[in-house]
C-alpha cells in the first residue's frame, strides 16, 4: 500500500512536469509567431510594396520617399550633377509652419560626407541634439545604398527621425529609386533596429578613402555644402566635415547671446577647430579642451599638413582668455582675413554660398573664406565654442591623387580671385 501511494505520487508529478513542458512548448510557439509577425510588419514597414502600403494606414516616411524619388530630382547648375533634396524630412522640419520665423529655428548644423563616412553621424547627433541637414554623394551601387539606409535611419531611430533633414546628390546619369528589389543587401536591420542600421554602416567605412571614390568621379564639396545650407529654414547655419563634433550646448550657448546681441550682418562667428588623437575622449567643454591641449593631445586642425591654414585664428590668444572657465558664449577678439585661412564659422543664411567648381582637395573652403573678406565681411572668434576633427591630419593618409588635385584647384583660385574684382568692383579688399 506504502508503494501504491509513492507511485501514485510520482504519476501525479510526472503529469504535471508533462503539462508544465506543454504549456511551455505552446507558450514558445506563440513567441515565435508572435515574433514572425513583427518581424513581416518591420519588414513591410522597411521595404512595403505599393501595394502593401495601400493596406490599412499608410507610412507617410515612405510616401514622401517615393514622391522625392519619383521627381527624378533636379540637375545642378553644371549639368553633372543630380540632386535630390529633402529625400527624407525631419519631424522638426515637417511640423515647421509654412512662412514661420526663421529665427524661431535659431541655428542648424549642416554636413556632407559619402557613405564611407556616415556612421560619424551617431557621434554628431548624440553631441549636437538639434536641428541636422545632411547630403549624401553616392555612385554606382551606393546611390541605392544610401537611399535605403537613409530610410532606414529615419525610420528605426527617433533622434534621427526628429532632428535629421537628409538630401542626395549623384552623377546626373544615375537616378536613384526606392529598394524594393535590394531586400537581401539590408535583411536584419528591421530585426536590430537603430543600432543595427549604425552597425551596418560602420561595414562601409573603409570602403575606400576620402576623395578617391574611383575612376574619374569628383567629389562635389562645395556643391554639397550648398545643398546641405539651402536643406535647412534656420536664420543661422555652422557648416562642417561629418567627422568633425562641435563643443557641448553649442545651440543653447548661441541663442542665449542672440538674446544679448545678434552678429552684425557682415560678421561672422568663427569656432576655432582642433584635431585629437583617435584615442582620446571628444572633450565637452573649452576646460577639458585646453587641459588636453596643453599635453598635446589636441593640436589646432591641420597642424602638420598646413599650419598657415588655421593660424590666423591665434590659439594662443584664445586658449589663454580669462573667460575660459564662464559657459557664456561671447565674441573675444575680431580678426582679418589672411591667406590661406580657412575658418569654420556660424553665418547668417544670407552668407555667400560655395563656389561650386571646386571639387576634389584643395581651395574649396579657401575660397569661400576669400570672398567673404573681400565682401566685406568680420571674422569674430567666439569665446569658448570650438569644433574638433576625430584623429590626427597626417602625411602619407590621403589618396594618392591629392598633390595633382591641389595644383589643378589652386590654378582655378587664381582665376576665382580674378572673377570676384568684377563681383565686388567698389571693394578695397583682395586676397
């Protein structure tokens, strides 16, 4: 009778181990479909047919992506050049009303790279936090990359979603289109989310250097840097390399001097920029700036390829202001323009734009910088904003072509210098 009962215990907790493992084999089928299910939507989310997209509540990212693709974009003005602006808009910029105040929108950062260099943009956003316009130049095969990670940044990542204006240029023979015959290329990211699109960037990063994306294709930097400013409403814009990171509250710093004095309209804001050993942390504020200076972590940008090009900022001056301390953003010194320097600044949007035949290295900023001065323009330093590039500029780490582009480019400089006596016949200045 003792053994009768031991077995009927262990039939009646056999039973229930039987039901539990049931019951947790059911529970992990639901979860796999449930997951299967999620997977299918992100996906059509990701990469919707047209007719998925006329089922039930359409994805307006995708439809003003289909639109901005299906307007074949428009040429830019030498003909070579296809630009598609606004490809993808921001929350920021959707909600803008039409006719608003710019100043309402007090300052954008706007940037260009290729999509070698756009993982970059995780650090930028993560540093600046506001309004962003950023141009993309693809060839070949990543003219449909680009559009399809740019997509998928706007669509997996909310501070991209909100703060991110993004805009295309390609070679006027190409044209782009929305990827719905690429689904292998980017399988996963609709599983990994913003991260994964980021991680799947950084795959492209050294798919070949800066400049030298192949045979017989320019890289258009001025016409990008154009198309970037023109992408953004804001009063004021600071245009810079997507590898470079402004300082810490930048924006807020801004506006809060704008309550106290607004630049006078032939003056512009220059931030003096730095490069830092790939091994070090991107300093916040000018305090940690200066402290990494001193030991030579940090140098002024450019230091060893052309020292001439940043020197008239005169960090010296700058990195010993009493002010170093204050968080307050103020004009510390104005300066005069000299050849070569070539300053990242905060400008008004009716600033000159870019010379556009410039193109590959060399003198594409120079340029800019030059005509500012000679129409007439003020180059103030401000007091404790900066930007920093990630690693040291050195020799030997530019493609092989660099030398022959910058003679080619310096030649156009003397002719550009040249055009801009018939541009400003009544000024004084030259450069």
């Amino acid at each position: 009778m003792h053994f009768s009962k031991k077995c009927s215990v262990f039939k009646v907790v056999l039973s229930a181990l039987l039901i539990v493992a049931l019951l947790q084999l059911l529970y992990l089928s639901f979860l796999s479909k449930l997951h299967g299910k999620q997977q299918r939507y992100k996906y059509s989310e990701l990469f919707g047919s047209k007719k998925t997209a006329n089922q039930g509540e359409k994805n307006p990212r995708r439809e003003h992506l289909r639109y901005s693709l299906s307007t074949g974009g428009i040429f830019d003005g030498s003909g070579q050049y296809r630009v598609y602006k606004s490809l993808i808009k921001s929350d920021f910029s959707t909600n803008q009303k039409p006719g608003a105040d710019p100043r309402s929108h007090h300052l954008a950062l706007a940037t260009h790279t290729t999509i070698n260099n756009l993982h970059h943009l995780s650090s930028l956003l993560e540093r600046w936090q506001n309004p962003l316009s950023v141009v993309i130049f693809a060839n070949g095969q990543d003219v449909k990359f680009a559009t399809a990670f740019v997509y998928a940044l706007s669509l997996f990542c909310p501070q991209v979603q909100a703060l991110v204006d993004f805009h295309l240029v390609c070679h006027s023979g190409e044209m782009a289109s929305f990827p719905d015959q690429d689904r292998e290329h980017f399988a996963g990211l609709e599983d990994m989310g913003c991260s994964g699109v980021f991680a799947k960037l950084e795959s492209y990063r050294d798919k070949y250097k800066n400049y030298a994306i192949g045979n017989n294709v320019s890289y258009p930097n001025n016409l990008l840097r154009n198309v970037a400013r023109s992408g953004t409403d804001a009063a004021y814009i600071l245009v810079i390399d997507i590898d470079m990171i402004p300082s810490a509250n930048l924006h807020h710093q801004f506006v809060a001097m704008l309550m106290r004095r607004e630049p006078a309209a032939d003056e512009v804001l220059v931030l003096p920029a730095f490069e830092i050993r790939h091994t070090r942390k991107m300093p916040a504020t000018k305090a940690e700036l200066v402290q990494l200076y001193q030991v030579g972590e940090v140098r002024p940008f450019y230091d060893e390829l052309c020292p001439r090009c940043q020197a008239p900022t005169n960090y010296s001056q700058w990195v010993n202001l009493a002010s170093r301390g204050s968080g307050l953003l103020e004009v510390a010194y104005t300066i005069n323009w000299a050849d070569p320097w070539e300053p990242f600044y905060i400008g008004a949007r009716t600033v000159p734009l870019y010379d556009e035949n410039f193109r590959q290295y060399g003198f594409n900023r120079i340029s800019q910088a030059c005509e500012l001065h000679i129409a007439g323009y003020h180059f103030s330093v401000l007091s404790n904003a900066f930007v920093v590039h990630r690693g040291f500029k050195v020799q030997g780490e530019f493609h092989s072509r660099k030398d022959e582009e910058n003679r080619k480019n310096r030649i156009l400089f003397r002719s550009f210098k040249e055009s801009l006596k018939a541009k400003y016949p009544n000024s004084p200045r030259r450069c």
